[in-house]
C-alpha cells in the first residue's frame, strides 16, 4: 500500500467498514515492529476469525443459560498470559492461547460438561483475553421474550415438532441469540 498510488486506507475508515474487532485482530496478529500487507485473504481469515469468537460467545451463553451453570471468576491461565504479553509485547502466543481455549470450550460444550472446575477455569481465561486484548461483542441481553422463545423451542424439540421448532429456532438466529 502507498500514498501515491492511492491504494491507502485509513484506520478509521477501516474500522468503519469492517468493524473494531477486525481491524484489532489484524494489528493483533502481527509483530508491533513487522509491516502489515494488508489482502483481501487476510482480512477474510481476520472475519473469520472473529465470527467464530462471537459465535462461540452466543454458544457458550446459551449453554451457560440452559445448564444454569454460574461463572466464577478465578485464576488459572493468566499469569501466563500476562508474561507472554510482557515477552516484548507477544500478542501471537496470546492469540494462540485464545485459538487453544475456543477448542477446549467448543469440545466442553459438545460433550455438555457441566459445572467442571476446568470448565470454570475456561470460561475465565476466554473472557480474561477478550477483554485484554480489547475485543468487544454487543450480544443481546436475555429478556423476557428471548427465555420464553428458548423454552418454547425446547419444548417444540422434546415433543418432536421439528417443523416448528426450526422456526422458532430461526427467530433466535434471527434475533442474534443462537
């Protein structure tokens, strides 16, 4: 990219078109004193990749919500993390760390641990590094209708009443919830 030719955009710009999360997971990605060449490849693996945290976030509180499971906050992971950041700003192995939990929550919630110690621990050190390394997700809140919708789709489910159930289930979709 240069100036001259015109082929530059703006952070801001940037942002505006592809959202924060993308763009910081772009910087993220990359060694703070390593040029960046931004391609179309690499921001759709950025999109990529930040889909697949928003949609294991949507994942996991549904699956916090039916198991009424309850998060505790504890430590386990984050001394590590933190050193990692401190080992001249690595934010790679700190990606690496996320990528490592994001399987290990997709297996717990597959298999529908419940309430597991390492499970807590999981759950902890996923939002510990959203929120380090700044990623933010504006998920819906459960509200009144949202329970009801998930109840009624579970009901729809047990009773063998696919046909409605999938509605009901693209309602949730639609709604941002699953």
């Amino acid at each position: 990219m240069s100036k001259s030719l015109g082929n530059v955009i703006f952070a801001k710009h940037f942002a505006k078109i592809y959202g924060v999360n993308i763009f910081r997971y772009l910087i993220l990605n990359s060694h703070y004193n390593q040029v960046i060449n931004f391609s179309e490849e690499l921001i759709k693996q950025a999109i990529d990749y930040v889909r697949k945290i928003k949609n294991l976030l949507k994942r996991l509180n549904f699956y916090l919500y039916i198991g009424k499971i309850k998060v505790v906050k504890q430590k386990s992971q984050q001394e590590e993390i933190i050193n990692s950041l401190l080992n001249n700003l690595n934010t790679i192995k700190t990606l690496f760390f996320l990528e490592q939990i994001i399987n290990s929550l997709n297996k717990s919630i597959d298999k529908r641990e419940n309430d597991s110690e390492k499970l807590q621990k999981t759950i902890n050190d996923f939002y510990f590094i959203l929120s380090l390394l700044g990623f933010r997700f504006d998920l819906p809140p459960y509200s009144l209708e949202v329970k009801l919708l998930i109840k009624k789709w579970q009901d729809l489910r047990n009773k063998s009443d696919y046909t409605q159930a999938d509605k009901i289930r693209k309602k949730l979709q639609e709604m941002d919830v699953l």
